[in-house]
C-alpha cells in the first residue's frame, strides 16, 4: 500500500518578509496549487492515504478561497483517504467551514484516535497538549495510553519537536520525548513541524520522520522539500520511503567570495558564473579558478542535488575582504543580477581591508577622517571597518 506523508504546508502564509505584496499573493496560490500537485501525483500513482501531520495552515483565519479547495479537492479524490492532524499553527476555522466535511477526511483530538486503514495497517495521531481541565499531566501520560497491537503494521501521527530526553524545566507542549515512546510497537512515527526531511531511528521496530513543508517560504529553508512516499508490503511490515520534490520554486543561499575584486562589475561577472555553475551552464571565464569548488559541492548538497534554475528564489551573500577605496554597490549588483531569477536578495557580509599605514602622511581629509577613527577609543575595533567605509561612502558623494 502506498502512502503520502506531508506536513507543514503552511497554506496562507503572509510571505512579506521578503516578497511584496503582488508576489507574496502569487506565491501563495503557487503554495495551494503544489497542494493540488501533490493529489495528482496521488491519483497517478495509486496513493491509497494521505498524511497531514499538522500546520496545513498558517494563520487562525483561513481564506475562503483556500478552505475550499482543499475541501473541494479532498472530496475530488474519494478514492485517497485523508488524516489530518492540527500542529500548533492549525485552529478548527478551517473543518467549521464546512457543513458537511468530506466523508475519507478524518481528523484527530487531544486524546488517541485509532483508524484501521486496512487488515493490517493502523493510523494513531494525537494533537498535543500538556493540560487537561488545568492540570498538567504527567509528562509521558500520552505515550502510557498508546495501546498498539504487535501484529499490525503501525503509523502514529504527532506534531512536535523531537528531544531525546526529558528537559529539567518544565515541558513545552510541541516537545516530544522518543524515549516514551520506544517499544509501543510504533512501525512509522509520521512527524510534523521541523521544517526539514529528517528521520532516525526509534528503536529496533520503528523509525521516525520528518517531511519538512512541502515549499521553501525563506532562506532558512533551503534545503530540499516535498513529502514522503510510503510504499508498505502489509505481509512483511517492510517499508520503502523517498522524498518526493514537488516545489514550484526552490530557495537558494548563495555565498560568494569577492575577495580582491575592486569594482562592482567584477563582482557581477563572479557572481553570475557561479550561478552558471550551480545551474549546470558551461562557462569558460577566468573567474572559474576563484571560485570553490568545495563551496560548490556544499551549496548543491543543501539544495538535495538539483539544479538553479531561473524560476528559483535567491539570496546573494558577498563575503571575503575587498579593500578600502573598493567600489562596491549592492543596487548596480542587484539590477544585473536580479532579472536572472524570481527573486533575489542581496546580503553584503564582506570586511574592508584597511592598512593603517597607508594613511600615516597622507594629509587630504580622506587620512585625517581614517586616523581619527583609527585612534578613538571609543570605538571598537571590530566597528572602525565599518565606520570608515561609512565616511568614506560619505566623502564620495554615495549613499550610506
């Protein structure tokens, strides 16, 4: 039997941090739209279940537009079964829109729910909660009333934070401790809320597993996204899993070292052939030798081996040591660099060699602004670089 685990979707998302408004609007129907991907690869492939472990949603107040859909599309696939289990940002505004909830949608409690989903495959879930009618409850009270039989094949549904020990403070609600959870017969913990594909072992029976969101939304999620296809042969308990990548875009964090470049133009020409690189584009330039290759292999190891593409969102982080009187703007870099993808955004990380020395005799205000600096006390060191790059700019006629 094949099953889809996903979780955080996190459909109606503002996506202004980075976004405006016209792109952060079309992203989030691109966001709704991987949802309905998703279902089609479901149909295609004979998916007989499909597990939402929590944060389908982002916000209390879900979209119209949004809420049915969803309904619409699960009640469109009538023959995929449906778990949905709430995470932390999920509320009940979206299963009160409806006034009759598809019939293959099943949902969860703060209590253990149990459904047969076939001779020997059980799905369990429980939303988390760590009070009961004000009283906190004995921090492995949850793992205690899971009864699960030896002879069936067992998936159980949680949203939370994995910890292998219990903290000294008092517990949070989303924290899920695995040592509760070992020897409960658990085959597949299906986990949501870490925003990354991660999984490990449970104990010798069972396994657990992140998904990670289905679509990167910043540049702290740039690693490779999509769900878990699980394929389970009932007779002997095995299971085959690999992450499926549906995304529309993909993120990128780009690092590029212009160390020794003077000039913005030349940061331009290294920049682009490092993102030549990463998309796969033969290029001859010289720049080629400057460039990492090691930091090459890291950047494609986070993006789960594919490709840049055009369609992708970027972040260009500049970083090295350029000298003082480098010239260096970031919007001449942006307007090149910008209409190569869907989105970029520029971060200049890069230090201002200075040699105090140079500027010893030199008697122009340039030296006698740098000697200031350099000898205020006031001042940390680890500040001046930047303080004399900021005068400098100023003394130019640029913007600081």
């Amino acid at each position: 039997m094949k099953i889809i685990h996903c979780a955080d979707i996190h459909l109606d998302s503002r996506l202004n941090t980075n976004l405006d408004e016209k792109k952060a609007e079309e992203r989030r129907q691109e966001m709704l739209g991987t949802w309905l991907r998703l279902l089609d690869y479901a149909k295609s492939h004979q998916v007989s279940a499909v597990l939402i472990s929590g944060d389908m949603f982002d916000t209390k107040a879900v979209s119209t537009t949004t809420a049915q859909t969803i309904l619409g599309s699960m009640k469109s696939h009538p023959e995929i079964v449906f778990f949905y289990l709430k995470g932390n940002h999920d509320t009940d505004s979206f299963l009160n829109r409806a006034e009759l909830l598809p019939e293959n949608l099943y949902t969860f409690n703060d209590s253990w729910r149990m459904y047969r989903l076939s001779q020997n495959i059980v799905i369990s879930g429980r939303e988390l909660s760590s009070s009961f009618g004000g009283a906190r409850l004995p921090e492995n009270w949850a793992a205690r009333t899971l009864n699960l039989r030896d002879e069936d094949y067992n998936i159980v549904m949680l949203h939370g934070q994995v910890v292998s020990a219990h903290a000294t403070i008092p517990d949070e609600d989303e924290e899920i401790h695995l040592g509760d959870y070992v020897g409960k017969n658990i085959d597949y913990m299906a986990l949501g809320h870490v925003h990354k594909y991660m999984s490990g072992q449970l104990d010798g029976r069972g396994i657990w597993c992140y998904p990670g969101c289905l679509e990167g939304r910043g540049f702290d999620e740039c690693s490779k996204h999509g769900f878990i296809l699980l394929d389970i042969d009932e007779a002997t308990h095995s299971i085959k899993r690999q992450l499926v990548d549906i995304s529309r875009r993909h993120m990128w964090m780009i690092p590029v070292d212009v160390t020794g470049l003077t000039s913005s133009i030349e940061m331009v020409r290294r920049a682009r052939v490092q993102f030549d690189i990463l998309s796969g584009t033969p290029t001859s330039s010289e720049e080629i030798q400057y460039i990492s290759q090691d930091a090459i292999r890291e950047i494609v190891d986070s993006a789960g081996g594919r490709r840049l593409h055009a369609d992708d969102m970027v972040k260009l982080v500049l970083t090295g040591e350029v000298e003082l009187e480098a010239e260096k703007s970031l919007k001449f870099i942006s307007s090149q660099l910008s209409p190569l993808f869907y989105f970029l955004k520029i971060e200049d990380m890069t230090r201002r060699k200075i040699d105090y020395q140079n500027y010893v005799n030199d008697r122009s205000l340039k030296g006698e602004f740098i000697r200031s600096v350099r000898d205020d006390s006031q001042l940390d060191d680890s500040i001046k670089p930047e303080v004399i790059e900021a005068g400098m700019r100023l003394l130019m006629g640029e913007d600081i």
